[in-house]
C-alpha cells in the first residue's frame, strides 16, 4: 500500500443526489455559521473540503471536492468514521440524499484534469 509523503496532495471529488424536499434543511446544515464537523476535516488532514450542488431537470446533486495532505489515508478515513459527532452528523445527512446507481454513498469520481498554478 501507498504512504503518501507530506509533499503529496490527493484529491477527491464525489457526487450524490440530494432529495429535492430536502434542500432547504441541507442548505440550513451546511451555512457558514454552522460548524458542524469543519474542525473534524481538518483534523483528519481533510483541506479545502467544498460541496457544490446543480440541478438537473428536476434532479439536484451535489459535487463535492477536498484534499488530503495526510500520510495515511485509509485510517484517518477510519479514525472520522468512528468519531461520534462525525456519526451523529451522517444520521442526519445520510437520508437527505440518494446514492447513485450502484453505490452506497457518495460516488468517488476519478480525476482527468488538474492544472496547479
């Protein structure tokens, strides 16, 4: 298995589709004045963490971006699954939206582009 070294970056983007009679509770969770689990990202070395939401037809999805600049990837995702406020936090998210096809959660996208600059 890969460690990553401190000078390395991985970048994730996700997408999901969110419950259409769920946006304005999802938009109300997610405003700035709300803290949530922000501080938990970045103890799991989780930056620039931004979720972006499109509507298609009458469809809404969100896409959501971060970056990990951590060494270990695989256990600091376990490390935030066990966390509780992480837990409680999903509870309540976890049934505003809808997997795609085929997934559980959030689909992982596979990254074609990057420009550093």
């Amino acid at each position: 298995m890969h460690q990553q070294s401190k000078n390395d970056v991985k970048r994730i983007g996700m997408v999901i589709k969110l419950r259409p009679e769920c946006l304005d509770q999802y938009l109300a969770l997610h405003d700035d004045s709300n803290a949530g689990v922000r501080d938990l990202l970045a103890k799991y070395h989780m930056k620039n963490f931004s979720i972006f939401l499109h509507q298609i037809g009458n469809d809404w999805f969100e896409f959501g971006y971060y970056e990990y600049d951590g060494t270990d990837f695989l256990a600091d995702m376990a490390a935030l699954e066990k966390e509780p406020r992480n837990q409680y936090w999903l509870e309540i998210c976890n049934p505003m939206q809808i997997p795609l096809e085929g997934e559980s959660g959030w689909a992982t996208m596979k990254q074609v582009y990057f420009n550093e600059g």
